[in-house]
C-alpha cells in the first residue's frame, strides 16, 4: 500500500492545495520548502538538480567558446 502511494505522488496532475493558494506560496518563494513542493506539486515543481545545472552551465559555457 506504502508503495503505491509513493509511485502516485511521483506524478503530479493536479495541486493539492487551492491554484491561487499555491500560487501565493510560489510568488513568496516558498516552492523551494518540501512540504510546498509536494501540496503544490503542480505550481513548484521539482526543481532541477545541481549537477543537471551544473552540466547545462558547462554546456553554455563550451557553446559560447566556439562562438
């Protein structure tokens, strides 16, 4: 039972929480605090990783050397 809710939380359709509430919470920078996250899953999404950000950032970096 413990399994199935983790694999449904792992797709978001809708928030939890009421839109315009989320989007108060989003517009005070809150998304970045878990339990946000996860009643506004929709309006917060998950963020991306440091290392995904870190490899993008390279990537630019690369491109505008060859510029």
């Amino acid at each position: 039972q413990q399994a199935c809710r983790k694999s449904a939380d792992l797709t978001c359709l809708k928030d939890r929480l009421s839109i315009s509430f989320c989007q108060t919470l989003k517009s005070m920078r809150k998304c970045s605090v878990p339990s946000v996250r996860a009643q506004c899953c929709l309006s917060c999404p998950q963020a991306p990783s440091i290392h995904t950000q870190r490899q993008r950032k390279q990537q630019l970096l690369q491109n505008h050397d060859m510029l």
